[in-house]
C-alpha cells in the first residue's frame, strides 16, 4: 500500500491549509465586477515582495517534511500488518514513536513494558521505516538551521555558525502517531459535514479516525491513499453524488515542524541546541 503526494502547487492553491479538499476552491473570473469607482485594483503579484532565495529554501524544506511524513506513514503498513497477524490482541492498543539515535523509539500509555518493548523491536526491525524516519528528523534539523539563516539575512546578520546554538541544528523529538493525528483532523475540517465520503470500493474514508494503534494506522492510510489519488465517492445530504475529491493530509504546514519558530512544542516537536 503506497500513499502518494500530488503537486504541492496545486495543493497550495486548496485554501490556507494545503490539505484542503479539491472542490472548495475558488477563482475569480474574467467576468468578476469591476474595483468600485475610485479604487484602484492591485496586481497580488505585484504587491507580494519577493522571497530571498534562503526564505524559498524553508518552504521547500517544508514541503519534503510534507513528503518525508508520507513515507513513514507508508513504510509504517506492512509493520502494522505483521504485528496485527503475529500479536491481534495488541491491533488496538495505543501507542506512539520518534526518532532516537538512528533507531525508533516507542512509548505507550498502555502498554506494559515487555510489549512495548516488542513493538519497538518490531519496527526497528523495518529497514524502509527507520530510513524514513532517520530523514525526517535530518531534514527537520538541516530546516531549522535554514530557517536560521534566512532570519539572519532579513536582519541583515552574518549566517548563524553550522551546528552552533543559533543555528537551529538541535535535537528535533516529532512523536509521529500524534502528527498523523493532527494531520488528519486538519484535513477533516475541511471535508464536508453532512458528506459521506467512501473509496470506490465502499469502505469508509474517516480521517477522523485515530490512527496511534495498528488498527487505527491502516485504515487512516487506506483513506489517506483514496483521497490523494482522488479515488473518492463523495455524497452530499440531498443523496448526489460527487467524484474526484483530492485531498493531501500529509502537505500539512500547521502540522509539521514550524522551521521559523524553533521553540515549537506543540505535537511533542522541540528542539535542543
């Protein structure tokens, strides 16, 4: 099971959350009313400045998290397969992880210490996660220290040492089953309330759903995967039916790591120099 991310451009034009679903946006037409007498219309284009290049590479580095966050999402399934087939009676219980020292690290409010030993052991044991989540963390510190440095030009000041304290380049601590949480809520209020939302096949497309169990995990990414490939059965209260909605809850810039605030501490992301 893969989750695919669309063109980030084109989920930015969704609303102020890229994850947005495709049938809200909006456009001014070319038969749109005119400015009112004696107010001269501006060109947005014209009026934004331009970004430095070290504020580009920020938003770029915004959007691989974006990407990088997918790919632990994808590289978490056939984990979550195997522990449900070798351990069902632990498919519902809640658990979270983060990167420590190159490997995985799980924690658990319910869990007893041997079992959650055993889920830790099981998805280090995945090569394709632990380099997915080795990367996050990576481009998490390296967008830290650009975000460093892009303050440092605003301002007018020298680029900040590499790997000094004002750099950015810390320790970054991302519990991942909590991101995916946020992700999914901040992708859910953009769906419409009354709306039924289903895959092709008719299973239910819930972001709602908690995804920090095994369970929860595999159904969130099978609805995350139907709405970025636009695989989606949307009816709406009155019974018609719409098709095509697109929605990519992983480019997600209010969830992941915000790379301007370095003191962040929401979703269990912080940062030590």
């Amino acid at each position: 099971m893969s989750v695919s991310i669309g063109n980030t451009v084109a989920t930015l034009a969704t609303g102020s959350i890229p994850s947005s679903i495709a049938r809200t946006q909006n456009s001014l037409g070319a038969d749109a009313d005119p400015a009112p007498q004696g107010l001269t219309a501006i060109d947005p284009a014209a009026a934004m400045a331009p970004l430095p290049a070290s504020a580009w590479k920020v938003l770029e580095m915004t959007n691989k998290l974006g990407s990088d966050a997918n790919d632990i999402a994808t590289a978490l399934v056939p984990s979550m397969q195997t522990l449900i087939q070798l351990r069902p009676d632990l498919a519902n219980q809640k658990f979270d992880f983060s990167y420590d020292n190159g490997g995985i690290k799980v924690t658990s409010n319910t869990m007893n210490a041997s079992n959650q030993a055993w889920v830790q052991f099981l998805l280090n044991s995945n090569d394709a996660l632990t380099t997915a989540v080795q990367t996050f963390h990576d481009d998490t510190v390296a967008g830290y220290a650009a975000a460093a440095e892009a303050k440092a030009a605003e301002l007018g000041q020298p680029p900040p040492d590499a790997g000094g304290e004002d750099s950015g380049s810390g320790n970054v601590d991302v519990n991942f089953m909590q991101l995916f949480r946020k992700m999914g809520a901040d992708a859910g209020k953009s769906q419409y309330s009354r709306d039924t939302y289903t895959t092709l096949s008719g299973a239910n497309v819930d972001l709602s759903q908690d995804p920090g169990s095994a369970a929860g995990l595999l159904g969130f990414v099978q609805s995350a995967q139907a709405l970025a490939e636009g695989a989606v059965k949307d009816v709406d209260s009155s019974g018609r039916a719409f098709y095509g909605t697109r929605q990519y809850i992983f480019m997600d810039f209010e969830a992941l790591p915000q790379l301007f605030q370095p003191a962040t501490k929401s979703l269990g992301i912080h940062v030590t120099a």
